[in-house]
C-alpha cells in the first residue's frame, strides 16, 4: 500500500508558498512537475508582496514549479500578474511533459492549451483566449481539464471539459485539429442536461466535466468524467471499450478527476484522485476492479483536501495535489498493492 513520505518535498526557496495545486506531472527524469494558482492566495498568505508590505512573508511562487526527485526546487516560471494573456495561461490547469521535454499546459477558464520549452518559451497555443464555440468545433477549445500527448505519432489528447463534453485530438507539432469524441464515442451533443440526483439511475449519456486523460502503453485511452464518476475507455480512434462508475453516490463535483497508471510494462494498476471524497481509488486496469483506496479528508499530513492533480514516477510513487485549501503536494510511496 502506500505511505506518506513527509520529507517530500523540501522547503521551497524566496519565501515562496503555494495557492490551489491544480496539476501534477512526473517527468522522464523523476521531476516532479506543477501548477498552481497564484491568485488563490490571501493577502494574509502573502503578506510581503502587499502594497505596502503588511509582513516578512510570503511571496506566491511562479505558476510552474519544477522539483527533483529528492523534492528540491529545480524552477520556477510563469507569472500571469506581469505576463500578457498571449504568453502565459491565466488559470493554469492540465500539464505534460511530452517524449520531447515539451511542457503543455491548459487553462481551464480561457480555453486554451499553450506548449512550452522546458524553460517556459512560448512555442504554440491551440485554441484563442476566451473564445468557446461548443464541443463539435474544430478550432477552438473549451474549458480543456486534462492533456496527454502520445509519443508514438506525437498527437495530443485534450480533455475538453469543463465547458465542453469531449475528447479532442490535435497534432502535437502543427496544431491542426484531428478528431473529438464524447461519452461513448457518440457526438457530443452541449444541449443534454444532467441533474446528478440519482445515484441509482442510469449513467449520463454525455461527459460531465471531462477532467483526466492519460494513454496507455497498450494503446488505450483513458478519460476521468468528474461528475459522471466514471472512468471511460477507449481506443485512440474514439471507440467505446468500457466504463467503471466510481462511488455513484458522489454528489457535487464527482468522484473521478485524474488517473495515473502504474509504471510497469503491463500498467497493471489504476490510480484515480476523488477529490470530493478525498482519497485515491486503487483498481486492477485489465477489468477496473477496485482493489483498495488511501486517503481521507483533512489537512493532516498523509490526508487530503481536494485532491486534484496526480503523477507517478519511476519506482511506483505517486504525487498528489491539492486544490481548494489544501494548497500543497504531497508524495506517497508505494510497498505493495494487492
């Protein structure tokens, strides 16, 4: 099972401290990779950088931290307050490293996806600020939650979901648009209305917060529908395989927001932060039954408050974020699972 490890990471530099986490990525190097939201912050968390200073600390770290395998700061970049809308994403939220040091993040809130160098040079951006025109357009994106890019043909998986219902596919170097699905393959349609009160009833025919995307090493696509607590999977094409409800009864935001696969060659375990309920979900990926969980709410370490963002590296460990007011990453290693 899994274990807190408490010396993870190490005292950031420059009084920096961290608002809402809302993504977590582990890198080829076993880099641990973030995002946060600055402007979630309080004057009272940031006391120094207050007009005047009303305190010796603190100072909101840049949005992007990048933290070696032993939990000290590598980097830091990505400052929206001095940093136009064309440079840099407001509302940071998605991110990736690709198979070439590529760094892709999303912003939920203006509907881009923005590509990056290591070091934060801009490259490209898909879609264009503030500009949503529904799920079934090629050119713009809407609300994208989650990013994936496969290193084999080097396309980029875009859960599209917090104000569209799909997943959609772009090419990782040019940017043109390839493909989009919704729930179970079908087209999705933005005029279905999901009520999210019957925990008996049948699953939505359409996603519902499409937050989580990764691939597998044996080609499949899997999608965390937040609010469907559900995990859905497909082949990269937008064929339907299967689904898993994860704890039906999740009201509010849902149960599934992202999934990491475990790093041996079969993927044999599924890891899916719930971060209504608090935990990690633990299922066996050849038939997604859950084998285990970890976690419950609080702000104890070892606990969590809205677990949002989730990576795994080399060894099996997993990194976890928090959003809302939990406001930190915390690593986890693994013993056994079985």
């Amino acid at each position: 099972m899994f274990q807190v490890d408490a010396s993870w990471p190490k005292e950031m530099p420059n009084l920096w401290i961290l608002g809402s986490v809302t993504s977590v990525f582990v890198d080829s190097n076993d880099h641990v990779w973030i995002t946060h939201l600055p402007e979630t912050l309080t004057p009272e968390e940031t006391s120094a950088v207050q007009d005047p200073p009303i305190g010796e600390c603190c100072l909101p770290a840049p949005v992007v931290i990048e933290f070696d395998a032993d939990g000290n700061v590598v980097q830091g970049w990505g400052d929206p307050s001095t940093q136009d809308v064309s440079e840099f994403p407001r509302n940071a939220h998605g991110l990736f490293i690709d198979h070439e040091d590529n760094v892709w993040i999303g912003t939920f809130r203006h509907h881009r996806v923005m590509k990056f160098t290591r070091s934060g040079q801009l490259l490209m951006t898909i879609g264009e600020y503030d500009n949503n025109r529904g799920s079934n357009d090629t050119s713009f994106l809407g609300g994208p939650a989650g990013i994936w890019v496969d290193p084999e043909d080097n396309e980029v998986f875009i859960a599209d979901g917090y104000r569209n219902r799909r997943v959609v596919v772009y090419d990782g170097d040019t940017g043109d648009y390839l493909r989009h699905w919704g729930a179970y393959g079908e087209e999705p349609d933005d005029s279905y209305s999901y009520a999210q009160e019957d925990p008996e009833g049948s699953p939505p025919r359409q996603f519902s917060t499409v937050h989580g995307v990764v691939g597998a090493n044996d080609g499949l696509i899997y999608v965390a529908d937040r609010r469907g607590n559900r995990i859905q999977v497909f082949q990269q094409n937008g064929e339907f395989v299967i689904e898993k409800i994860i704890a039906p009864e999740t009201l509010a935001s849902g149960s599934a927001f992202v999934i990491a696969l475990s790093p041996d060659d079969s993927q044999e375990w599924l890891y899916l932060a719930d971060g209504t309920n608090h935990k990690v979900w633990i299922l066996h990926r050849a038939d997604l039954e859950i084998v285990g969980q970890f976690g419950r709410g609080g702000r104890q370490v070892g606990q969590f408050l809205r677990p949002h963002g989730m990576g795994i590296d080399s060894h099996g460990n997993l990194y976890v974020g928090e959003a809302s007011t939990g406001r930190r990453v915390q690593k986890f290693t693994v013993s056994a699972v079985r």
